[in-house]
C-alpha cells in the first residue's frame, strides 16, 4: 500500500503543472470538464509542454550562473518555473478560447470554419453586444441589456438591466412597459422560447 502511495504522490507530483494549467482554463473559459481519464491525459500532454519550456529559464540560469553565481538550480527551482509557465500558459489559453483569436486566424487562412467557441449559442453572445429581447415560453415578451447569461441554453439564468416588458395595445401596435424600481431582473433560461438580438440600440425601446 506504501509503494502504491508513494507511486501516486509521485504521478501527482509530476502531472501537477499540467493539472495547474487545466484547471485554470476550465476555471476561465465555459468549457465544460472531462472526465478523470480525459483530464489525465490533458495534463499529461500540458506537463510535456511545460517540462519542454521550463529548459529555457534553466539554460538562461546556467548560462548567467557562468558570470555570477546566485544559487544552484535544483529540482526545486524546476518545480518553482514550471508553476509559473503553468499559470501563464493557463491564462493565455484562456485568453486565447475566450476571444475566439485562434481560430480567427484560421478561419481567415481557410483552414477551419469552427469557432473557439464551446457552442454557437455561447459564441453569438461572446460577439453581439446589443439588448435582447427574451421570448418566454408563457407568451411573454422581454426586452433588457444582458449583464450575464448562460453558457448554454439549457441551465443557468439571464440577468436583464434596463429591462422592459413587451405589450401590445389595443391598436396592435408593440410598446415597452417600463419595470418600475427594479434594477435587474433574472430570468431562468428554461423559461425562455427564443432569443433576439435587437439590431438598433438606440431604438431598443420602440421595438
């Protein structure tokens, strides 16, 4: 049992850059997590990643210990680099999926047409800054600016700022009713029908 523990603390030790990584980007972006054998598999492939980086700050180290001597570089100071080219490899990725700029350039180059995007729901959101107007599944009609909302369609809730409800007369003619004293409203995605992204900001409230 004392072998088998020590093995594991040793894979730990080894897969905790790569795991540093992973859970930084999945902390960040809405991607949803893998399973325990896939997040192995991807902290295995970040850790190679790392382990290959973390020579460069090792040669300049040497390279500087020639002329001036601060210290030895020790396993220690190989655990300490990789943690930090861990974080920032975390938050570039992150970066990168959440602004889509990767796949841009490939779609661009005519490489791909996908997004980096984990859904084209999340992608329509991410890339259209405008109000919204929700149809709910009882008929009604909600106009308002998101301040958040879902990362998919199915869970989560929408938060509405400068939120209307949506009438119609008795001319047939559609008119905002303003919310009184309400400064947001949450609305419950399973709730919601149909999205619309209003095309004209400026005349959101004569939609």
């Amino acid at each position: 049992m004392g072998i088998v523990t020590s093995e594991l603390t040793d894979l730990f030790s080894f897969l905790l850059p790569g795991f540093v990584t992973s859970f930084l980007f999945y902390a960040l972006t809405p991607f949803p997590k893998k399973s325990e054998f896939e997040a192995v598999v991807i902290a295995l492939i970040y850790t190679v990643v790392i382990k290959v980086l973390v020579k460069i700050p090792e040669f300049v180290c040497l390279g500087i210990g020639a002329f001036v001597v601060f210290g030895e570089w020790t396993p220690l100071s190989e655990t300490a680099f990789s943690l930090v080219i861990a974080l920032v490899i975390g938050l570039l990725w992150s970066y990168l999926y959440n602004n889509d700029i990767i796949h841009k350039h490939l779609r661009n180059k005519g490489i791909t047409q996908q997004t980096s995007y984990p859904s084209e729901w999340y992608g329509a959101f991410s890339e259209t800054k405008t109000y919204l107007i929700l149809h709910l599944k009882d008929g009604r009609r909600i106009l308002g600016w998101p301040m958040q909302w879902p990362d998919y369609p199915d869970r989560g809730h929408f938060v509405l700022e400068d939120a209307d409800w949506l009438v119609v007369d008795e001319n047939g003619n559609t008119k905002p009713l303003s919310l009184i004293n309400v400064d947001k409203i949450v609305i419950d995605a399973n709730n919601v029908e149909m999205v619309e992204f209003v095309k004209n900001d400026e005349n959101a409230g004569d939609t």
